[in-house]
C-alpha cells in the first residue's frame, strides 16, 4: 500500500497529513488530490515524492451573503419645512 507523506500547506503553512491509499491516481485538479488543506482549499498533488508535488487551487468557497439591509422608515417632514404646493 503506497503511503503519501504529510506536507505544508503553501498558505497556511499547517500541516497536510500524510495518507495509505491502495490506489493513488494521478491528481489533475483539486478534486482528485487525497491531500488537501480545507482552509485555504489547496490540494497536494499525489506525487510519492515531495519534491515533486504540485499543489492545485481548489475552487474558493462562496463569500458568506450579507444580510439585506434593515428597512428604513420614510423621513418624516419637519414642522416649517414644507415643500411649495403646485399652483401657489
């Protein structure tokens, strides 16, 4: 069973754990490395060698939606403010 051993994330710089896979397929994109920092969604790819790892941007998750902003009351008019009626 290969072992693939633990490495830095380039981000973060936290760990990346180590894994045993029975297989271990070539990683292309994010999705398909075994080792991956949930973070900053970067995956290592599966190269036995470190030296040889190249590390693959994940896709960034979805900025949180801000709340909609509270309903304001219209203004009310103040005494000796009002506006010209038509035909005055």
């Amino acid at each position: 069973m290969p072992f693939l051993p633990r490495l830095r994330c380039p981000a973060c710089g936290r760990t990346i754990h180590g894994i045993d896979a029975k297989v271990v397929p070539p990683a292309e994109k994010y999705e398909d490395c075994l080792r991956r920092c949930t973070r900053c969604h970067i995956g290592a790819s599966n190269a036995k060698n470190p030296a040889k790892v190249r590390f693959i941007q994940g896709p960034k998750p979805a900025a949180p939606a801000e709340p909609p902003p509270a309903e304001q009351p219209p203004p009310v008019p103040q005494p000796g403010s009002a506006e010209p009626t038509q035909g005055s």
